[in-house]
C-alpha cells in the first residue's frame, strides 16, 4: 500500500505518514509506501502518487493541497479497483474516491476565533489580519470562513482582514507575514490557518516585541514552544497523526477483509492547545511511542462505532 502526502518535510503531513505507518505496522503484512514531494508542488505530488499506485496497487492514503489535479488520478486508480481513501482535503465531484477521512475545518476555525476572543476586549475594536497558506485549498478556506464568521458574529466591532496568501514554505511564510505585520502594526491579532502560519508569528513577534495576539494550528515543535512561553496565545491541532492512523487503519481492515471501504466523511476531532494542556501535549509528541500512547483511548473510541463518525461526503468542510 501507498500514503501519499502534500510535502514530505512539514510538521502537518509528517504527522499523518507516521500515523499511516503505525496502523500499517500494527495491522500487519502491509509493505507501506509514504511518498511526497520535499516542498509543496501539486504536479510533481500527483506524479508520485501515479507511480507508486503501480506497484503498490492494493490501496492508497493520499493527503494533498491540489485537490482539482488529483480528481483525475484518482477516479483512474478507483477504474483500476484501487481502493483510495482521501485523508485530510475533501475530493472533488468526479474523483470517484468516496471515504474521506478529516476534520470540521470551520469548526476548527470557529475554535481559533473563540480562543482569541476571549483574550480580546468585549468591545474591541480594530483588525485582525487572516493568512491562509494556500488559498483555494477547501478545507483551509473553511478554517478562514470559521473565523471570520465568529469574529462577525461575536466581535462585529473587529474587522478581518484578508485572508491572505501566508505559503506553506517555512521562507515565504515568514516573509509573506513579515510583510502583514509592517502594513498592520496596529492590529489587535495575527491568525494563520497553517502550519508555518503559527511559527512565523511567533518568531515575528518575538523579534518585533508585538503586543498583538498570534495564533494558528498544527503541532511543530516551534510552535509549542511559542505556545509554552506564551508568545502564542494558542495553536488548534487538527491531530493530524490520529487522522493518518484512522485512514490507514479502514484502508488496512477492508482490504485485509476482503471488504468495500466505508462510504462518507469520517468526522476527526481536533484539540485546542494552550497553556492548561500545552505540558501534556509536549510529552505526547516526544516520541512516536508517546503518540501512539496518547491517540490510544480516542482511536479505541472512534473505532467502537465507526458508523457513529461516518457523515455524508457532500457535508465535508
């Protein structure tokens, strides 16, 4: 079997392949395969995953950010009797890929605004700048529309700038928010949807002596750090090694089984880390034993009754 990811060297795609490789290992008699390009580049991803569907042809895990170039691909390996579960960005109509495996994007959204609201006056008013790392990407929009709707919502008096293009890549993250943060010197906080998003305003604001707010998601060890000293007010974990180990997982027990995969969106939670869980949410990520130790009881629970988690694939957000 195959699991493809987006980028090979991020926190957020590392974090699934390990999870994948977990399940992989402890479902056992699986030759797993993780692929992915170093940087984020949808074309050369698409290229990995079509060729090592040809020699690893009994199933895929594929997380991507191109999700209009992998529609294509993917309905081909499903024509070929490929069993394909899409982990992390919705397939679009045409893919023929019918499990998804993900998050409540706008819920993970709702539950950054709501943290950083709370650190806010009730009758703030002021901007707050918004990064998305890849626009057009669904479940990155639906993170940024989360916000944006509470902030309307609950704190009308602030206006959202944005989103705007933050990059996946560490450098162009850093200098895309460098520049936000000299435009906005003003702004009451800087939110960002991605991994390097949380990063870069952490160091940003440390090397500006900002009095702004920073957060953004995803578990880097930058970014717990930021979070442990308090540079960063949070970070919203999408458990993206929960997310790999439940794909890999129904991949591995249908086709071990001799069954169809699930059909629907499989609902992940998410986590938000701050400073009441931040010490425990830093052992976790010690280590892959410690990972594996500290996804034990959710993954027992989502697994009791998968059915319970399945939702319609058009509701995916």
């Amino acid at each position: 079997m195959s699991f493809v990811v987006a980028n090979i060297s991020l926190n957020f795609a590392l974090e699934m392949a390990n999870g994948g490789k977990y399940a992989a290992e402890e479902a056992g008699g699986i030759d797993l395969k993780v692929v992915g390009p170093a940087t984020t580049d949808g074309p050369q991803e698409v290229q990995m995953f079509q060729n090592t569907i040809t020699t690893n042809r009994d199933g895929a895990v594929v997380e991507n950010l191109a999700p209009d170039l992998f529609t294509r691909p993917y309905a081909q390996a499903v024509e070929k009797g490929i069993p394909i579960v899409a982990l992390d960005t919705v397939p679009l109509d045409g893919s023929k890929v019918d499990l998804y495996v993900g998050n409540d994007n706008y819920e993970l959204g709702t539950q950054l605004a709501d943290e950083a609201i709370e650190r806010l006056p009730k009758d703030a008013r002021g901007t707050v700048v918004l990064g998305v790392p890849n626009p057009g990407v669904p479940v990155l929009e639906m993170r940024a529309k989360g916000i944006k709707d509470t902030f309307a919502k609950k704190l009308p008096g602030v206006t959202i700038k944005g989103p705007f293009q933050t990059f996946s890549d560490p450098g162009q993250s850093y200098n895309a928010w460098s520049s936000q943060v000299r435009a906005n010197r003003n702004a009451l906080a800087f939110l960002g949807v991605g991994d390097a998003d949380s990063y870069s305003l952490a160091r940003l604001k440390k090397e500006t002596g900002g009095k702004w707010l920073s957060g953004g998601f995803d578990l880097d060890a930058k970014t717990l750090e930021a979070v442990k000293d308090g540079t960063n007010f949070v970070t919203i974990s999408p458990e993206h090694y929960l997310k790999g180990y439940v794909a890999m997982r129904l991949l591995a027990e249908a086709v071990k089984d001799g069954e169809d995969l699930p059909k629907g969106w499989f609902y992940t939670p998410g986590v938000v880390v701050d400073s009441s869980n931040i010490d425990a949410i830093i052992a976790r990520q010690a280590s892959d034993d410690a990972r594996r130790k500290g996804i034990a009881d959710e993954a027992k629970k989502l697994f009791a009754d998968t059915d319970a988690y399945l939702r319609p694939l058009k509701d995916a957000r």
